[in-house]
C-alpha cells in the first residue's frame, strides 16, 4: 500500500510540474523567442520628427479625391499618371520627371513615416473622421541621392486640406 503512495504522489507531481511547464513556462519561453526572432521593422515605434521644417521650393497645386494640397516639385508627368480603379478612383500614382512617384490613396472613414528609416520609399498615413489618406512615395528610381526629405513631406501634409 504504501509503495501504491509513493507512485500516486510521484506521478501526481510529475504531471503538475509537466502542466506547469507546458501551460505556464513554455508559452513566456517561447514569446522571448519569437521577440527576439522579429524582424527591424517590428521594432520601429513612433518618434517625435527631428526636423518640422517646410520646404519654400517652387512647387504645383494639385487635387484628387476632395483634398487639394502642393508638392515642391514642378516636373510632374501628366502623360504617365494613373488612377485606380478606372471606374471610380480612390488612388492616383503621380509621377514625376525626376523618377520620383507619389501613390496618394483615399481611405474610408474610420477605416484602417518615418523618412529615415525608408528602404524604397515612405509611407505616410493621415487620419480623421471624415476619412483618411495614404501617401506611398516611392524612391526606387528617384534621381535625388537624398530622397525626398522631410521638409518636401511635411509641405504635402501641412498643405493638404479637403477641397471646397
């Protein structure tokens, strides 16, 4: 009888350390794990902007969707923008001489950058009740070495407002 205990108990204890170890330690040992797995990208957080500057460049007044806003860009190539869908648009890839495109994408009401931290391009999401806004401004073919800047996005943002 008294070698029956033993068994029990040890059996008993060995399936509450396993439950333990299978429901409590193996989930948290494997979330520092993943955590540390995640790609750079997982890892970016939102910062205060290190330059709020607006670019005075020379620029054009444009309009889609409702919002009018300027870029500092004169060299826009009417000939290659294109919006989609064709029959009722919500995004326009705007392209420029300079090899430079602008993705400006209309978001419905409530739905759903960094430029330092760019590989290809920026994103740029803007919110409110009314709507929204993404602009997708890709560099890839861009002539600029410097990209486009902070001040040529800020003066897109700070500028941009629903057209009358």
């Amino acid at each position: 009888m008294r070698l029956l205990r033993r068994i029990l108990v040890t059996l008993a204890i060995t399936s509450a350390v396993v439950f333990v170890g299978v429901e409590w330690i193996a989930p948290v040992a494997l979330s520092y794990y993943g955590a540390r797995k995640a790609p750079a990208v997982a890892r970016v957080v939102p910062t205060e902007l290190k330059d709020q500057t607006v670019s005075q460049a020379s620029g054009s007044r444009l309009s889609y969707f409702g919002y009018e806003f300027e870029v500092p860009w004169n060299d826009l190539d009417e000939a290659q923008t294109k919006l989609y869908p064709k029959d009722k648009p919500t995004r326009v890839v705007l392209v420029f001489q300079s090899g430079l495109r602008l993705m400006i994408t209309a978001l419905p009401a409530r739905e759903l950058g960094n430029a330092e931290t760019r590989e290809n391009g920026v994103v740029v999401d803007l919110y409110s009740d009314e709507g929204g806004l993404e602009l997708i401004f890709a560099e890839k073919n861009y002539k600029s070495s410097a990209g486009v800047t902070q001040p040529e996005i800020n003066r897109i943002i700070q500028s941009m407002h629903k057209a009358i």
